[in-house]
C-alpha cells in the first residue's frame, strides 16, 4: 500500500476497525494489514460508490462494496479520493433515506458511472417500472437481519439487496431470478433491476432489486408460531410448500440450451470425492468430540454405524442428474404470503467461493436443507418457546413436504429407484448434520442436542 500521511492512516484504520464491527465483514478472524479504496464513482457532490479492498498479513486479500457520503469540508474543497481523504466521510451512507434513494434512482432511470479503472451500470427490468415511483416516495428503512448483505426496503414495494463482498462473476440471485422469471416459475418476489460494475481487474453484481411483498411472514417465524399451536393448518402449508419446492427444480432442470442450467450427468469423480470428503469429515468428528459429555451419549460408539450410511455407487451411473439448485435451502429462505410461498435469497452460502455457488448439484441437497430446518424448528420451539411439539410431529412434517415434491419434481434430476433418492437424500441429510454438529459445538453448545438426534435418527432409519 503507498504511504499515506497520518490523517489518512488514522482514517483508514478507522475505516478497518468500522468493517470489523459490521456483520457483513466476512475476515473477522483474519489478521489484516490494510484497506485501500481501489474504486470509487460520484453520483454527485455527496454521494460515491466505492470499492475497498481488505488485505490479510498472509498476502490475500477481499473486495467489499460501500456507499460513501462525503463530508461538508469535502463538498467545499471538491471531490474525495476516498474515506481516508477526510476524517469526516461517512464510511456507508446506506442507512441515509435520501442516499439509498440516489442509489435506487439511478437504477429505474438505467444510468451509468464512470469510475477511476471501470464503469458502473444500472439496469431495471422492462414492465416493472410502475413500482418505482410509488417506492421512490414512500418510508425507506433497513432490514436489520442479514449477515452478508445490507438491504433496504422503499415504500412497502422495493427492497433492494446491496452485496457487501465482491467477487468476479454474475451473483447466483441475479442469474437465477433472471432464468426463473424467463421460464415463469410462479414463487418469486418479481426481480425489478439490478446494478453491476465492469472494470479491469472486476466484474461482479453489486445489487439487485425485488417486489417487496409486505404481507409475507417469515418461513422459520411461521414454523416457530404453528408448530405447537395450529399443526394440521401447517402441516397443509408444508404440503404446498413441497410443490413449490418440486417445481423449482423442475424449472431449473428445463432448458438443455443454457450451458449455465443444462442438467449434467455427476461424474464418478464427483460421487468419489462427495464420499472421501464425507468419511473424512465423520473420522474428524467423532475424534474430536468433548469426553465424557452427556448430551453427545446418544451417538457414543456410532462412528461406524455412521460410515456405513456412506453407500455411494463409485463406478456405475448414477442415473439422475445435477441442476443448478438453491443451494442455502431452509425455512428462514421463505415468506409466506396470502397467494403462496415466496422463495427467497438464490445466492447460495455466501461463505462459499461464487464458483462453487453456481455449481451444479443435486436437488435433494435442497430438500435435505429444509428437512433438517423442520428439526430445528421443532426443537426451537421446545427451547425457544418453551412449548410442548406434538409426538410424531417431524415425521408428519418429512411425509407431507416430501409427498407434494416428489409428485411435482421432474423424475429425471432424481435416481431411478425409492431405494436410491432415499439413499441419496439420507446421505445429504448426514452432510447437513455433520456440519450442525461441529457448528453447534463451537458455536452453541446449548443446541448440540439437535444434530445429534438428527445424526441418531438416520442410524436408526437405516
């Protein structure tokens, strides 16, 4: 990084020390040596949009996307070069009504910034511009739930999801709203628009633009307040739920023409590797799990039990195919609203490189995701809530969302018999599991129980 005078540093170490604080700040744990704005484009004499890029002692670096508003001495002394330019810029304007209106303007009207290295564009979607104005003069106010990305909602009519870090490439929620709306999949907060940047050494979505559908209820919020109450009327939800489920992957699995959607055979590679990773992650596990732990008594002794659910064909076909799928699939990435469900956040575990993110995958990873988010309801509810879950409730909850799907799924994405989709779905479910199960231990102790009964109930399944 060039040397700077002390009032730059002072401001960049403040700038570093304001990402870390933020929840989108994915390097929390990382030792880091500086940040630079490597990109930055007016809107006008208040308002930029900015690249900063973070870098680690260890020589890596990440790129996040800020809204900047500049200070009174910067309007008087003309344009910034960025936050360490001036000790009172604003590091994100985001929450600022009229920035975040700027920002959404720019949008419906398609304009473009020129940037020092690269251009920023603008595009909204032919036929939804009628929810601009009414967006634009409405109440602005933040979603404070998110933990990798900022969003803002206008006027009870647009919300718009801006990506705090940055990699090169189309975002999977862009590039999955865009193909599910053109093949008319019915359960998705219509895309509006979206903004992007294009310059030498990047080109990534910065953010995009939904309907807001003011009368959905969260899916997990949902579960926590029927579950023990009202079963039989969410146990029907879970039902259409499945349905919505099962045409997703149908639509996803329609067009052969697209090379980023065809359907693709998994190679025996990929099955090999899918197994050796999983066998891996149980010997990990099951080493290192806390001695004489009472809640872990139920899985003691199970590893091999375990390993034996792990029958995977290496070196026959497979019979069904891999699609793009939502690849982060549990309740909380559900509204329901009075016309259905809503299927939300298609951009995958944000943790993960984008590369990964728009791999191909089976679908029953998918509906692996949310059976696993039917156990953790039930249990949320008891520890939560404090209330009694009705016996048999989860099993119910598996049947009803399971039925609807697999009458409604293209039957070619799946394997060719019940014996292998419930082999497949078990083995998906085992990787879901491990993984709550570490998490939970290093996280949440207090909520261990649940992927170890999640882990017991397979074994004892098989």
């Amino acid at each position: 990084m060039a040397e700077q005078s002390d009032g730059a540093q002072s401001a960049e170490t403040r700038l570093l020390g304001w990402m870390r604080e933020q929840r989108w700040f994915a390097a929390k744990t990382q030792a880091l040596a500086g940040v630079e704005i490597i990109e930055q484009a007016p809107f006008d004499d208040e308002l930029s949009l900015a690249v900063a890029q973070v870098e680690f002692a260890n020589g890596g670096h990440q790129l996040y996307q800020l809204l900047l508003a500049r200070s009174e001495g910067e309007r008087d002394g003309g344009p910034a070069s960025g936050p360490a330019a001036d000790s009172d810029a604003e590091f994100d304007a985001l929450p600022e009504p009229a920035h975040a209106r700027t920002l959404l303007s720019a949008i419906e009207a398609g304009h473009e910034l020129g940037g020092t290295h690269g251009r920023f564009y603008f595009r909204h979607v032919e036929g939804g511009k009628e929810d601009y104005p009414a967006a634009a003069n409405g109440p602005v106010w933040p979603i404070g739930v998110e933990q990798s990305n900022s969003s803002v909602v206008f006027g009870d009519r647009l919300v718009l999801k801006l990506f705090r870090r940055l990699e090169s490439g189309i975002n999977p929620d862009l590039e999955m709203l865009r193909f599910l709306t053109a093949h008319a999949y019915p359960n998705i907060a219509p895309l509006r628009g979206w903004y992007e940047y294009g310059g030498e050494h990047l080109a990534a979505t910065l953010g995009i633009v939904q309907r807001f559908m003011p009368d959905g209820v969260d899916g997990w919020e949902l579960a926590l307040d029927q579950i023990a109450t009202a079963e039989p009327e969410f146990l029907e939800k879970l039902t259409t739920l499945g349905v919505a489920t099962g045409q997703l992957h149908s639509a996803l699995a329609s067009d052969t023409g697209d090379p980023a959607f065809s359907p693709e055979a998994p190679s025996a590679e990929a099955v090999h590797l899918l197994r050796a990773t999983l066998e891996e992650e149980v010997e990990h596990i099951f080493t290192h799990l806390p001695p004489d732990d009472p809640r872990l008594e139920p899985i003691a002794g199970l590893e091999e039990a375990v390993r034996e659910l792990l029958t995977l064909p290496t070196h026959t076909p497979t019979g069904y195919r891999n699609i793009r799928i939502h690849g982060d699939y549990h309740l909380g990435q559900t509204l329901y609203t009075p016309d259905g469900w809503i299927l939300l956040d298609f951009e995958g575990e944000p943790a993960r490189p984008l590369t990964l993110r728009r791999a191909k995958r089976s679908p029953l990873r998918d509906v692996a995701g949310m059976l696993r988010s039917f156990s953790y309801a039930a249990w949320a509810v008891q520890i939560q809530r404090g209330q009694r879950v009705p016996d048999g409730f989860e099993e119910r909850a598996r049947h009803a969302f399971l039925s609807a799907y697999f009458s409604e799924v293209d039957p070619s994405v799946l394997p060719p018999t019940e014996d292998r989709i419930a082999n497949l779905l078990r083995i998906f479910e085992l990787e879901k599991a491990l993984y709550e199960l570490r998490y939970e231990l290093d996280n949440r102790p207090e909520w261990v129980q649940i992927p170890v009964a999640g882990l017991l109930r397979l074994v004892e399944a098989a």
